[in-house]
C-alpha cells in the first residue's frame, strides 16, 4: 500500500504551539458510525460515553531528556549541541540523538546547563558515535545521576514544537498528563493531555471505569516513514505493561457489554498487542513494534480518543485503519477548514471504528 494514500494538506498555523486552558477546553470532533461528524469540546465526554464503558489510560511519565551544552575538546573550539537521551546502557550511561552528532567524537566533554536554571549543571564524555547517535558518560550515576538529569534537563518537545520556539517552564506541567506515574517516556502520550481531575471525576461519576496501562513512548514516535511502501516500514519498539488485574478488569467490561475506549494510541497499539485471537487481553509485558495498518483486525479497543496526527505517518495510518481511510481523511479536511488544531497540543477526535451501525 503507497503511503501517498495518507497524505494530506495541512497549513502551517494549525500546528498548536501551546494546549488549549483549561485541558479539557480543547475541541473535539467526533467521528462516529458511517463517519459522521460532530463539534463538540472533550469537556462533553462524559455525555459521549455510557455506564459501564472503560477507558483506557497510558500512564508513563515523560523525562526530562532534552540536553543543551557546550561542547569542548582541545583542539577545536566549542560547538553547541543538544541531545535526547532515549535508552540507559548503564548505571552513569544513556545513549542518546544528537545534534550535530557529526561535531562530536568519542572523548569529548559535554557541559549541559539547564535552560531554566543556569545553576543546574551536569558533565559527560562522548563515549561511543554512530549515525546521529552518541553514548554519554555521565559524571554521576544511579539516583544521583537521575536527579541531575531532572535539573537539567527540559521534555523533548515534538520537532514540529522545538522548531518554532524553546521547551520552557510551562512545558514541565504541559507535557505531562495529570495520571502520569512509570517514568520512561521521551514523548507524552498526547491525547491524555486533555484530562483534567474534574474531568475524571465527572467520568467516574457517570459510571465510565478507568484502568490504566503503561507504553513507554520512544523517540521512534517522531521518525517519519521513509518508505513509499507501508510494507517496507519497520516500527520502532516500546516497552509496554497491561498488568493481570487490569487485563482482567478489561475482559469483565466487555462481558457486561461495555466499550472499551482507548485514550490515545499508544494504548490502542499496547492494547492490541496484548489480545488474543478470541478478543480477549492478556496480561502482557514487554516490547512492542506492532504496525497497524489497513486490514488490521481490531479485537481490543471499541473507541479510540487520539489527537490529530502528522500526514504519511504511523499514526494517520493507524486511525485509517480504524475508522476508515476515506472516513478520517474527510474529517481531517472539516477539521482543517474548521479551524482545530492540529498535533500534540492541539485539539482531539473521537472514533468510532469502520463498520459500526
């Protein structure tokens, strides 16, 4: 299948900058049975949704892993440079993207200085280089060095974020859901972001269950697909965790007849990595790279919360499958002309699957 199929139009100032305030303010498009659509705002979930349906929330947390140093090496002058640590090698270790990654070399020293705190710093030695990634060498290891790095360090925004401005304080609160709670993320798994606690209450009020799981969203997420076929595409892997109990509790919802609604797509993707033939959730943990495309057979999750999502990526792909091609491509155009906003600060859909009466 050609990628072209996803591909889609999108003028630069529907990229949201900031989220919407109060969270739950964002609007939302509802995309429901045969693709009709409807303007509502999250706020109005609640009366979307029936006793007895579950969400499903993704509760990592996001670190702090966006770097900015100075780079020094005595036979050269400084460079600045900035790093993303994605994965722990060791107790003092991370291996990390950088840019440039071309201006470094293993014995440099890199001085990082947090860009709220010009106080809070933290060295590393360049230990290993490949293709756009290095290995740091901290100067602090285990708990020490996780303290540090939370000083320093500021949340890896989306490129389509960093490009036009600076991670800055507001971001440490915006970038993280309220229910986060297993730190690993390098990304927020952005359709979360629109909760608020009187969100949640208002939904456990109305009888919706709540459950949580955790996908450690990886840097992969912000990689685009340099394929022209999908077939040809290899998906980055996460770690991911559906625990017995809530593997249970998911499988006892859906036996009452209730919905299960996935809030975002990492839990979608974890949630259907975890299913059995038979539809049933097993509990599950460890990494995934499913890729779900066009043809997917969706045995988990009954509804789907997500945000608006890049052109020819994993994700448009994703929401393709579910709600139908034809289906989310018409939406993105109401949404585009509707004035939403689109990505990670920006606003939600709600989606019903392919198929439904």
């Amino acid at each position: 299948m050609d990628l072209d199929l996803f591909d889609f139009d999108l003028p630069d100032d529907r990229i949201a900058l900031r989220p919407a305030r109060p969270r739950d303010s964002a609007r939302l498009l509802e995309v429901g049975p045969g693709g009709t659509l409807a303007d509502r705002v999250v706020s109005d979930l609640p009366a979307l949704l029936r006793p007895g349906d579950a969400l499903v929330l993704n509760d990592t947390r996001v670190v702090p892993a966006e770097l900015a140093g100075t780079r020094t090496r005595e036979d050269a002058p400084a460079v600045e440079v900035s790093v993303t640590l994605f994965h722990r090698e060791t107790r003092d270790a991370f291996r990390a993207f950088a840019r440039p990654a071309r201006r470094l070399r293993p014995g440099d020293r890199i001085h990082f200085v947090s860009p709220l705190d010009a106080s809070a710093s933290l060295e590393a030695t360049v230990t290993e280089r490949t293709e756009g990634e290095v290995v740091l060498t901290f100067a602090a290891e285990g708990s020490m060095l996780d303290a540090a790095i939370a000083e320093v360090g500021v949340p890896p925004l989306p490129p389509y974020i960093s490009a036009r401005r600076p991670a800055d304080a507001a971001d440490v609160d915006d970038y993280q859901t309220v229910f986060a709670r297993e730190e690993g993320a390098v990304a927020a798994p952005t359709a979360g972001l629109h909760f608020t606690d009187d969100l949640l209450a208002r939904l456990q009020a109305r009888g919706v269950e709540r459950h949580q799981v955790t996908l450690h969203v990886g840097p992969g997420t912000f990689l685009p697909v340099k394929t022209e076929r999908l077939e040809d595409h290899v998906m980055h892997a996460e770690f991911g965790r559906v625990s017995a109990d809530t593997a249970a509790a998911l499988n006892a919802v859906r036996a009452r007849g209730g919905r299960i609604v996935a809030v975002g797509t990492t839990s979608l993707r974890l949630l259907e990595s975890a299913v059995d033939e038979a539809g049933r959730i097993l509990p599950f943990s460890g990494e995934t790279s499913i890729f779900i495309k066009p043809g997917h057979r969706f045995r988990a999750v009954d509804l789907l919360l997500t945000n608006f999502h890049l052109p020819r990526s994993t994700l448009f792909v994703l929401v393709a499958a579910f709600s139908g091609r034809e289906t989310m491509l018409a939406a993105y155009r109401h949404a585009i002309a509707a004035g939403y906003r689109f990505y990670s600060y920006g606003d939600a859909c709600l989606l019903h699957p392919a198929g439904t009466a």
